[in-house]
C-alpha cells in the first residue's frame, strides 16, 4: 500500500472581464476499489458558494455559480490518498447496478466505432470472451499495442478530438490513447470506461510535478473493473490515483464550465504528487 499527497492547480486567465461562471468540478479522488481517500481540502479563488452531489458513475462533483465580474480564476484541490488496499471487484459498487456495467459497450462520440477501430480490435481479439485470463491477455496486449502505434504528442490534437482523427494522426495524449484503448475494447465486446487521475512518476527528489492523467478500466470476467494505461504502458497499480470515471472525457472531466462574456480564456493546470509514510 502507498500514501500520496496531491495538489493540483487550475488557473482560468481571461483577455477581458466575463460577468458569470458556472463549473463543475470532479477533483475528489475516489474511495474504493483498492483506494482510500483519507482527506480532502478544496479551494476556488476568487471565493465561491460550493455545493456538491455524486453523479451517477459515483463520482463527487462540486459545482458553483459565481455571478461578479473576473478576470482570473484559480481551483486549488488538496488531497491524501492511500491506493493499493483491499480489493473486491468481482461485483458492481452499490451504486454501480449490473446494467451500468454494459452501458459501457456503447458508442458515442468522442469514442466511435471506426472501421480503424475495428481493424485494432481484430488484431487483439480473445478467443473466449467469458475467459477472465483471455481477456484480461488480450487487453494487456491491446494496451502495448496502442503505445506501439500511436506516438505521445500533446501539439497535435485537443480535448475534442475524437477516435478517428487520433488513429488518423497516430499521435496523441493520455485522453487520446485511453479514447483509443476504450473503442478497440467495446469493439471486442468488452465493457470499457474513462478514467481520470494522476500518476505517481517520481523525479530525482521523489516528487511528480506535471498534469493530471487519463487511462481505462475494463470489466474483466471474475475480476471486475481492471485498469489498462496505454500511455506508459502498464497494468494499473499503485502509483495511480483514480479521481474519476465515466463513459469517456466529458463524464470525467476535471473542470468543466461556461461563462458569459466575448473574452477568450486560457487555462493552465500543474499537479504534484508525493509520497508520505
């Protein structure tokens, strides 16, 4: 089992005044499934009115309305996490019913059933899809197969960017390669679902310093929900950190929001990651 203490900052800088903002934000890490969130702090500046619910994947959302004028916004989350603990993912959480777990298999852009799709899957496909080693074999294979194909490349594409064009490109991002790896697997019949969080990669201080991180889980028979990072690529452990999951980027999103207002806006994120005994 390992500890970590995570930051993670997000700045919204804007070319002019915007008079109203409206966001959601899924920056809880999650508890459960060989994870354990002991304590979480958030903090929006400028200061906001915070309200939270789960949403349906069992993710915690806090969201605002901030109706005064800005021209910056900062989200600070504050977290420590225990991951690698018991595990039990033979059945759906209480609030995951056994017919979530198939909604997974469906399509829906970003992630398309492409005839590039279909071609990637064929190449990995199991000859039992009732066999949890099978499968379980043939998606460790798919995931070194879409580290091989693809390059990591964050100029190229962009947080709209779908299946096709990145398997157009075959360069991408985390979010990309977690898109790919999620299409090739419901492709194969194999329920698959978006995951976002961080991963623990340490430096010569034993300290992370980067962006958040993306891969997939798949329901694997007699195991459950099985973590699949084609970026690095591994076999989830415990150097990640799961925040939140859905059917693909837009149920998990870190942030996500509008605002009212001709300005243009940039963001800018960093996440640190650190051990703790």
């Amino acid at each position: 089992m390992r500890r970590f203490q995570v930051e993670h900052r997000t700045r919204f800088d804007y070319t002019a005044p915007i008079t109203e903002t409206v966001m959601e934000l899924r920056l809880t890490p999650l508890d459960g499934g060989g994870q354990k969130l002991v304590d979480f702090a958030l903090e929006v500046t400028p200061k906001v009115k915070l309200a939270t619910y789960v949403d349906g994947y069992g993710n915690t959302v806090h969201h605002f309305n901030l109706l005064r004028g800005l021209r910056r916004l900062s989200v600070t989350s504050r977290s420590l996490v225990e991951v690698g603990g018991p595990r039990d993912g033979r059945a759906p959480s209480p609030r995951e019913p056994d017919g979530l777990v198939w909604d997974f298999l469906r399509f829906r852009a970003p992630v398309t059933e492409e005839p590039g799709v279909r071609v990637l899957a064929g190449r990995f496909r199991p000859a039992d899809l009732d066999s949890g080693p099978e499968v379980a074999k043939a998606l460790d294979d798919l995931t070194l197969g879409i580290s091989h194909d693809l390059a990591y490349d964050p100029a190229v594409t962009n947080v709209y960017s779908g299946v096709a064009e990145v398997l157009s490109l075959r360069a991408g991002v985390c979010q990309d390669f977690a898109h790919v790896f999620i299409a090739a697997a419901r492709a194969l019949g194999v329920p698959a679902r978006y995951v976002s969080g961080y991963i623990h990669a340490p430096g010569p201080d034993g300290v992370t310093e980067g962006a958040s991180h993306a891969w997939a889980e798949a329901w694997v028979p007699g195991a459950g929900w099985v973590g699949f990072d084609a970026t690095h690529p591994v076999r989830v452990g415990e150097n990640h950190v799961r925040v939140a999951v859905g059917r693909d980027y837009r149920d998990a999103a870190p942030t996500r929001g509008v605002y009212v207002g001709t300005a243009t806006g940039t963001m800018t994120v960093s996440v640190q990651t650190r051990p703790v005994a």
